[in-house]
C-alpha cells in the first residue's frame, strides 16, 4: 500500500537527485533515522491526529481533524482508494491498537487538479460517517503565509517508518524540523519543488524527517495545521527536507469541504 503510493514520488525526483549526486554520498552516510528523529507520543497528547487506514484498519496514511467529521490529508494517499475501502481511525496511538473511535467515510474530495505529489495540489477532504468525539485542529487561513518563514519550528507527527525503507513505528511519533526558504527548496530539489503548493522543512545536515506512512498527517506551527505531509527524496537525507503541502494556498479550499 505505501509503495504503491509512493512509487511515483522516486522517479519524479530522480532528475533532480541525479543533478546532485556527486554532492550526496548515498549510502555510505546513511546512518539509522529514528518520524525519522523524534520521540514517541499519544493520540492524548495529539487528538487530533488521525490514522488513515483500510478496511481492515492497517494504517497507511495519517490525517489531521479539523472538524468533528471532517479530516485533511494528502491527495496522493487517496489513489485507487474510495469512501469503502478507507476508515480514519482516531484516539489509537498505536498501530495494532483496537481503541479509539473508526468510522467510514461518506466522501473524499481530492483537490480536481492532482495528479501527483510532485505537481502540487496534494490534499484531500474526508467526510466521516460518525463525528469524533475528540478536540480538533485550527488551520492557517490564506493570509497567514508568514508562518513559513524560514527556520520557524515545525512539528511533524506520524506512524511512518522510521528510517528509509525501514518499517512503520508502532506508536505515534512526533519531532521538530524548522522550516526552508523556497529558494534553498528549488536548489535541492529543481523544478519539482511549487513554492505556491509546497513547503520544506527539515535540518540542512537531515536526520529528522517524515518518512514513508506518514504522508497525509500534519505540520503543525504554532499549534495550527499549516502543511501536510507529502513527499521528500527518501527520508532525513542531508541536504533534502520533507515537502509539506502548503496549506494556505489550499485552506479556502478546506474551508469549502468543511462547510459542504
Ligand atoms: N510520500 C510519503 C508517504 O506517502 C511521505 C514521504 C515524506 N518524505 C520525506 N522525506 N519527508 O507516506
């Protein structure tokens, strides 16, 4: 399920990598990245945080409750997926948990210009079946884009894996990445990088990022929902933040599902 979801993105920034390959020593760096680099957490401390799972409630993507029956996530987690093939489960901080609150979803709207991660657009509405009875997120209004400002503190939250090609954590992980300036982003990553519809955020050295399965889930700043996590040339590399879909370009939008 997240390779295929994720299969694209690789190819997608290929050129770009291969562009910079002499600058990146691949492998013979790669080091264990531990959310690579945060710390675990609860679905109390965050209770907005919700897993996107399959029927059969395997998580593959997270999400963000920003009303009792409205959940922002990724576009790209919603290929080939439809309103009975996915539950949003919330309260469960682990991946094998059987707690917490499931529901289905009645309609998943995915912004009508995505086509890929790499082209932007990558956020996705859901509407849920049965309202979740726990405290939601605020999101940025499309004024706010001063909140991306770079090196402004980030946190990232997700049951991702926790090193490339790794395997998914079970707990809810959690860390801090301080946001990039748009041009360092195009210079890492060339023309994939949309500065309209994406923002990075990451340490110049790596170490700690969003990883595969956490796509979907939330950048938070300040407490409030400003990005969604999206794609990233594999994960906590030095020298290639996470892409973080940047939300106000997109909250009028959510705004308009919220209120549909
Ligand atoms: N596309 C991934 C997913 O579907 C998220 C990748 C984030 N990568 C990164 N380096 N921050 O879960």
């Amino acid at each position: 399920m997240r390779a295929k979801k994720t299969a694209a993105l690789g190819a997608a920034v290929a050129a770009a990598a291969a562009a910079t390959a002499l600058l990146s020593a691949p492998s013979a760096v790669a080091a264990p990245n531990p959310i690579v680099g945060g710390t675990t957490t609860t679905a109390s401390a965050y209770p907005y945080v919700m897993q996107i799972t399959d029927s059969s409630q395997n998580q593959f993507c997270g999400g963000t409750l920003v009303s009792a029956t409205k959940v922002v996530t990724a576009a790209h987690c919603m290929v080939d997926e439809t309103t009975s093939s996915v539950r949003v489960v919330g309260g469960r901080t682990y991946r094998n948990g059987t707690n917490g609150t499931v529901s289905r979803v009645t309609d998943i709207w995915v912004h009508p210009d995505y086509t890929d991660a790499t082209e932007g657009n990558d956020v996705a509405v859901l509407t849920l079946a049965t309202s979740m009875p726990y405290t939601t997120a605020s999101y940025v209004d499309s004024s706010d884009t001063s909140v991306y400002a770079a090196g402004t503190t980030a946190r990232i939250l997700g049951w991702g894996t926790t090193s490339s090609n790794g395997s998914s954590s079970n707990q809810l992980r959690t860390a801090t990445v301080p946001t990039v300036s748009n041009s360092s982003c195009s210079s890492s990553y060339g023309s994939s990088f949309i500065a309209s519809d994406m923002v990075c955020a990451g340490y110049t050295s790596g170490g700690v990022d969003t990883c595969q399965g956490d796509s979907g889930g939330p950048l938070m700043i300040g407490g409030v929902l400003a990005g969604i996590t999206s794609w990233g040339e594999g994960c906590a590399q030095a020298g290639y933040p996470g892409v973080y879909t940047r939300l106000t370009t997109f909250s009028d939008d959510v705004t308009e599902q919220i209120e549909s």
